[in-house]
C-alpha cells in the first residue's frame, strides 16, 4: 500500500485516486476543534503545493480511536482510503502548511484557536 520514492518520500499507491488526480487525507485537529480535507493532485505524490481541488470528508473511526491511544491533543494524521479502511501514513504533532494554502488555514485558524482554548479549560 505505501512505498518509497527515489527521494525516500512516502508515496500512497492505492486506489485514492480520481479521474483529476491522486489523493491524500490531512485531518488537522486541536482539542475538541477539528478539519478533514481531501486534497487532489495531479503528481503522484500529494503535496499541499501541487493541490488542485479539496473537499471535506468525514474523519474514520479508526483514526479517531488511534489519536485517543497516541494521546494527540494537537496535531494532523495524513491518510488515505483503501478498501474502505484508513491507511495512516503520517502522524504529526506539529505540523506545517504549505505556502498556496495560506488562505484556506487562515479561515480555519480561528475553529482550532477555540480548541486551544478549550485544552486550557481542562487544565485549570
């Protein structure tokens, strides 16, 4: 389902792709407060950078019960769909963003700001 390419990078070779491209999963969430986007591209290798569409798309469970067990408060999984099953290829706990994507974080900062707010709540 995943192999290296030439440069070592993480390349998805399953069935996640559409008649417009190749694509991967970003599920970027902090505390309670979340985002889930499928990113279409035309190389075989999805980067924010080469993102020719993306759409909202639920999160699986199975995630969801993996980010309980690595205790992620704040982070981002990247995956894709195989066979109906989410394949993890990266789990980050502090991720970046890419540089054409600037507009569309901005509009979702202020939804993960409130999660950040809301880890603090726990704490006090």
């Amino acid at each position: 389902m995943e192999r290296r390419g030439a440069t070592g990078q993480r390349r998805a070779r399953t069935s996640c792709g559409s008649s417009d491209g190749i694509g991967a999963r970003f599920w970027l969430f902090c505390g309670e407060r979340e985002r889930c986007t499928r990113h279409v591209s035309p190389q075989s290798l999805v980067k924010g950078d080469d993102t020719i569409r993306r759409e909202a798309v639920p999160v699986p469970d199975e995630l969801r019960a993996l980010r309980r067990q690595l205790g992620f408060d704040y982070g981002k999984f990247d995956f894709v769909m195989h066979e109906g099953r989410a394949v993890l290829l990266d789990a980050n706990k502090t991720p970046g963003r890419a540089r054409n994507l600037s507009s569309f974080i901005a509009a979702g900062n202020a939804n993960l700001a409130d999660g950040f707010e809301g880890l603090i709540r726990q704490v006090k």
